[in-house]
RNA sequence: CGGGGCGUAGCGCAGUCUGGUAGCGCGCACGGUUCGGGACCGUGAAGUCGGAGGUUCAAAUCCUCUCGCCCCGACCA
C-alpha cells in the first residue's frame, strides 16, 4: 500500500486504485493464524482481528461479503421472502416465555438497561420474528409469509477459532416461515432447501445437503448445508452410490460384515488383557469379533453398554435414550457387576443393558466377568439379551443403511441450515390464527439460515494455491485487476485508462495497481489477493500492440491486441 | 470449562535456562542505483519487553498474582 500514484485523483477517471485502497497485504502470515483461509485472508488484507472471535472487514473482505449478501437477497426474493430488519438488542421477556432465557447457558450475552430491565444480544431471532407474528398474523388469509433479513448475530462462543469461520460477532441471512399447518411447511422448506442449492452454488462451493440434528432448535427435521474442507468441524457421512448424507451427529450406518465364527462357547485365559485392543492383539482375532462392554450411570442408574469392539459409542444416540448419563468408575464397576474393569461381559448381569444392533448377529468374543478370563462364543439371544438400538457413531467403511455401500466421511463447514420448528415457537408466544373454520391454530414455522462470512472462508478453503486466493468469479472483490508495470510510461498509461473505461463502462468492477512498486512485487499481491482475472500491461507488450490476460486460476496468459483486449477481458468474466 | 502453548518495534522472531540496562529479518521514512515474479546500497524513525506487585545494587530474564491471544478437547441457534 502507497499513498502515492501515478493518477491525480482529481483528474478522476480511475477510481479503484490499488494505492488508496486499503489493502494491508502481508508477506507472512500472524503466527496465531491456523487455518489455510485465516491466513491467506490475514495475509491478503481482507480482515483484521479485533478481538478474540472479533473481525474487522477491510474495504476487499466487505466487498466479497457484499457479493454473498447480494446473490442471498436474489435467491431469499426469488422465493418470495420479504427483507425485513430486527433488533440485535431483546429484551429478557420474550426469551422467557419461550424457555430459552434459561435453556441457553453463557453463550448468550445478557445486559441490563439503565432501568435494570434484563435484556440480551440476539443469538438468532426465533423469538423476535413469532412475536411479530403473534400480533400481525390474524387469519389464514395472511399465511404463508416468509421473513428474512441479513443481521448481526452475538453469541459467546466458549471458542472462537479458525478465522472468520467461528466468531462471536456475524451476519447471518436468517429467514423464518409462517404457514398454516405442516404441508404448507413443507413446500416452504423444500424452496429453501432449492434456493440453498442455488446460492451455494452460485457461490462457487462445493457442497453437501446433510441429514442433521435439530440441537436446540428442536423441531421436526432438519439439514445442514456442508462445504467440504480440512478446516471444517463438522464429520458429514456420505454414501456415493445412493446418496445417502448425514452428520455424524445423526448417522446411521451398519457395521461392515464380520464372518460367522465356529466357536465354542468357552473360556479362555487372558492374563492381564483388558481393552479390546489387547485381546485382539492377543488372541489374534480382528476387533470386530468382539463385544465392547461399558458400564455407565444415568440418573444413578447403572446400565451396561454393548458395542462391537470396531466401533465407538455415540453419546448423543445414548443420551436420547436414557437421558444423561457418565461413564462409571472402577470402583463402580467393581461393587455394581462384580467384575474388575476389562473384563466385563454381557452374559449374567441382572442391570438393564443396551445393545448395538450391529451385536444382533454373529459369534463374539467378551469378559468372561471374572479377571483375566475372556469368553469366547457368545450370541445374542443365546447368552445374553439386551434392548437393541443403534448405538454406535458411523465410521469410515461402515455400510451404508440403504445400500450397503461402504460410507465415506469428510471434513465440512457448516455453511447453511434449515429447520422445520413447527410450533415450538408459535405455542409459547401465541403466535395463532384462525382457520376457515374459525379454529384457532398455532402458526406453523420454519427457520432458515446461512452464514456469509462462512461462505466467504469455505470459498478461500476450496480455492487456493501456494501463491494465495482464487476466488470464485461470482464473488471476487473486483472481476478485474490491471496491472500496469510501468507507472510512469505514457503509453501505457493511456492503455490502461482505456482499458479500465471500457470495463467499467460493461458494469464490470475492476482494481487498478496504480502503484510504483517492482513487477514482482505487484503479480505476487496479485496472486495472493486472488482477483479472477489479471490483465498485464507492459511496455514490451505494448510495442507489439498487446496486452496479457492471466486467468488466475489455470495461471494460463494470453496476449491480446489492445483494441480487443476489452472485448477479450468481458468474454472472461462471470 | 479441562489440557497445552505463546505475549519483546507494524509483522515474523532471537535474547529468558545462567539477572548487568534490548537485537535480527521484513515493513516504514529519506537519498541514490535499479525495474517482467516479493531488488540493492546508505541514512534514519520506531519498543511502558502484556499488566501489577515482589526479590535484588541491578529484572525482558527470578518469584507471586493478573490480563490477553492461539491450539486440542468439552460445548455449540
């Protein structure tokens, strides 16, 4: 960045100049950057750190997120959504009626006015857009309607990381649905879902729409939309042949086929082998022919866990079903089952005991119950019987449920969700309406949102290179950059104001480097920066009558005539 | 919230173990030579060593407390 330039900015024709743009590049990265996109956004000027989970956007970095911001109102009107704006402060009333004030722990910033009033910064605004609706949704006449806006959200994340991807300061494009009853939802849901397709779409992105867990939202069902990428924290489940996707969170998945075992039913001697992967080792017998036994305590309640021994437990699928729960200790284990912790089997316990659907058939291997002895051939409904249910978290190679297909599992970045709430929401704050009939109903509702700062990370995580960003045209901070090389040759002067009027005049956006730097000193911030489309001017070109045009992505250039190289460049762009 | 790491010039770092009055590279300013992939020479500006207290003749360095930031985990509309 230079404050000066070759062009008088009072002569005006070129207006985006590199040298009064703020672009603070940086030749190396902060040392507490992490992440690929935290970095090359750090390094390329787009944002700064405020705080912990606090972004400044420079003028670059609120450029792309004004692209995403545009590309949502497109696709949120197309759907018929109304833009609307609500506040960022509530007060602690509404919160409370719908449970959440107390539900929600330090994640929520809460406030008081100067009249001690309880207030709070929103976290997302169910509460505020079914109170709205509460007093302006009379009839069935006024349903549907869809609400939206784009609105800076506050939560207190226990941990900011990874950039702009988890901060406790963002926009969201949130949008709710008002509908009749849950039919009518679900026409609302499915253009969402549609119009999700197309933002992310047009967004450059590469993504996944997953099965997910309503969390805290509660509801019927719900997805997430899922960009794949290392700096995800999100596992997606997928399936290539049928389809099939879900967060791990919510998937299902069979165990893969272990072969029928001719055993006995026996003891065998096992002299300090406790895990399964010791008795494994031992035996020389495959995890998967044995049976994982975990004693836990919910609401001081013993019950015994039984899981393949290749597979983990999923505490969430676990809690669903006997509620909250802790593993239990040694010496529980001891004075509840009798038997010292490694060898605990399924066979003879009087407590109630769960099982992996996946135990149903086949011959295993457990804890005999009594120490260092395991048993081998145990079956379920022989042995032992237990509650069946699928309790394990799927895995890499884990069948698919619809086609047996082994599963695969990526990485991802939550960039999107949808929710259908039904009345979880309409109830409580008596957001009704009367139905043909006269019947007071309770709204049906929706909730739907997109995170554009994340789409902006999942972007640059997708689309980069050793040399720095490539943004996906549709959402670049400019279509072109003109590098001219030479600052103080009047040809080239005169070539690149031509160039840059015949673009903008074609409603193309376009960043000059007025700066006098060194060739290599602007290409490199070129690269990095990651502006689609290069447009190169120097004087050896321009004895020739050419200009080059670099594709920043395929790195290929190719030189153009000057009087084509407008018509060139706009056959390019997006 | 549990575990780990780090705070020294705008950025990246050395110096801390073994106390002696702060240094390197990049960047920045000025002058000159350069000019198609982060040039070179010279000159210069810039640091309450995160903060507070303590030990000591003397603290970036040792001790106590505290604040901030990052990473792993837990958590996560």
């Amino acid at each position: 960045m230079k404050a000066e330039g070759i062009y008088n900015i009072n002569a005006g024709e070129i207006q985006m100049k590199f040298s009064q743009i703020l672009i603070p590049t940086l030749r190396e990265a902060p040392s507490d950057a992490e992440a690929i996109s935290h970095k090359l956004m750090l390094r390329a000027g787009f944002v700064r750190q405020l705080a912990s989970g606090l972004y400044i956007y420079l003028p670059l970095g609120w450029r792309v997120i004004n692209k995403i911001n545009r590309i949502l109102k497109e696709e949120m009107d197309a759907i018929g959504a109304q833009e609307l704006s609500m506040p960022v402060m509530h007060p602690a009333e509404i919160w409370q009626t719908t449970g959440r004030w107390n539900e929600i722990g330090a994640e929520m910033f809460r406030l008081k006015d100067r009249t001690d009033r309880d207030m709070c910064l929103g976290m997302t605004h169910e509460e505020i857009m079914t109170w709205l609706a509460s007093r302006e949704i009379r009839s069935y006449r006024d349903l549907p309607q869809v609400w939206y806006q784009i609105q800076t959200k506050l939560r207190d994340e226990a941990r900011p990381k990874s950039g702009i991807l988890r901060t406790r300061e963002f926009q969201m494009k949130d949008s709710y649905s008002f509908d009749a009853d849950e039919n009518a939802l679900d026409i609302n849901y499915k253009a969402h879902a549609d119009a999700y397709h197309r933002i992310f779409s047009r967004c450059g992105l590469k993504f996944y729409q997953v099965e997910s867990d309503t969390g805290m939202m509660g509801g019927a069902a719900a997805h997430e939309f899922m960009a794949p990428s290392q700096a995800g924290e999100d596992d997606i489940v997928l399936c290539d042949k049928c389809g099939y996707a879900a967060n791990v969170e919510v998937a299902k998945s069979k165990a893969s086929d272990n072969k029928l075992q001719e055993w006995e039913y026996e003891e065998i001697h096992t002299p300090q082998k406790r895990t399964v992967k010791e008795v494994s080792h031992f035996l020389k017998i495959g995890h998967e022919y044995f049976i994982k036994s975990l004693l836990m305590i919910a609401d001081t309640k013993p019950v015994l866990v039984l899981l393949r021994g290749d597979q983990e437990l999923h505490e969430k699928k676990l809690a669903k079903i006997i509620g909250n729960f802790r593993a239990a200790s040694k010496e529980e284990i001891l004075s509840i089952l009798g038997v010292e912790a490694g060898f605990i089997g399924p066979v003879g316990h009087k407590i109630r005991t769960l099982a992996d659907s996946s135990l149903m058939t086949g011959t295993y291997i457990s804890g005999a119950n009594k120490s260092d002895y395991h048993t081998r051939g145990i079956k379920a409904g022989v042995q032992f019987n237990a509650e069946w249910n699928d309790l394990h978290a799927a895995k890499e190679g884990d069948q698919c449920l619809n086609c047996n297909t082994p599963l695969r599992i990526e990485k991802a970045i939550e960039i999107g969700n949808i929710f259908k709430l039904g009345t979880k929401y309409s109830v409580p704050l008596k957001a009704v309406f009367l139905d043909n009939n006269g019947n007071e109903k309770p709204i049906v509702m929706g909730s739907y949102g997109i995170g554009p700062a994340r789409i902006a990370a999942a972007a640059v995580e997708q689309n980069n290179d050793k040399d720095g960003i490539i943004w996906p045209k549709s959402i670049a901070p400019f279509d072109v950059e003109i590098i001219p090389l030479n600052v103080t040759d009047e040809k080239t002067k005169e070539v690149t104001e031509m160039i840059y009027k015949g673009l903008v005049t074609e409603k193309l956006e376009v960043l000059v480097d007025d700066r006098n730097e060194r060739p290599g000193v602007k290409f490199k911030d070129a690269d990095l920066i990651g502006i689609p489309i290069q447009v190169v001017i120097g004087e050896k070109g321009l004895k020739e009558g050419i200009v080059e045009v670099k594709d920043r992505m395929t790195k290929q250039t190719e030189k153009i005539a000057v009087e084509n190289a407008v018509a060139k460049i706009i056959s390019f762009a997006p």
